[in-house]
C-alpha cells in the first residue's frame, strides 16, 4: 500500500513524535505492519500520515514511521539512522509503540 501523508510541519515546531506501529503474522509466516505517525505542537498531537499495510517483521514499523516523518517534517535530515541516536542529534524524543494485532482487520 501507499504512504497517506497528512500535513506537512517544521521541525522547529514539534516537540515530540509518535510512531504507533501495528503488526500482524499472517497463517504463512509473514508479518505485516501498519504504522501512523503524530507530532506534538504546542499542546496539541497532529497526525503526519501513515502506511495502512505493508510487508515487514521485526522492527520495520520504526523505519516506516521515520519515512513518513522524512517526507512530512520540513528540516528533518538526519545523518543518523538509528532512532535513539536521531533523537540526540534533532534534540526531539520519538515514541515508538508496537501492538500484535490477531486479525488484519485490525490493523
């Protein structure tokens, strides 16, 4: 599936991101994830987007998150790819919350 993006912010504006991450293994094997992404502005989270369903096991759903932030976040160009350490470098926190899902309807 596609990327839905929402809004477009700048970096200097968000205090913190969110990255829900749901995740659900098929009878085959395969795992599958769905993720959304919200900003904290000033007291209020905004959704950035999301990706309704797309292959990936593990911790994939955070790379995920961290595209949709790279294509919603005007000033988000990190030279790290590992998110603890894109924390420190944009001095930002990012959430990441992962739910096992039984049906995929519940994604």
């Amino acid at each position: 599936m596609a990327m839905i993006l929402t809004q477009k912010v700048e970096l200097k504006i968000v205090t913190s991101f969110d990255i829900k991450v749901n995740r659900w293994t098929d009878s085959h094997g395969n795992t599958y994830h769905s993720c959304y992404v919200s900003a904290l502005i000033g007291d209020r989270w905004e959704d950035l987007g999301h990706e309704t369903f797309t292959y990936g096991y593990g911790t994939q759903g955070e790379y995920t998150g961290l595209e949709i932030i790279k294509e919603t976040v005007i000033g988000f160009n990190p030279k790290e790819k590992v998110i603890h350490r894109i924390e420190k470098e944009i001095n930002k926190e990012i959430t990441v919350r992962y739910y096992d899902v039984k049906r995929k309807k519940d994604m």
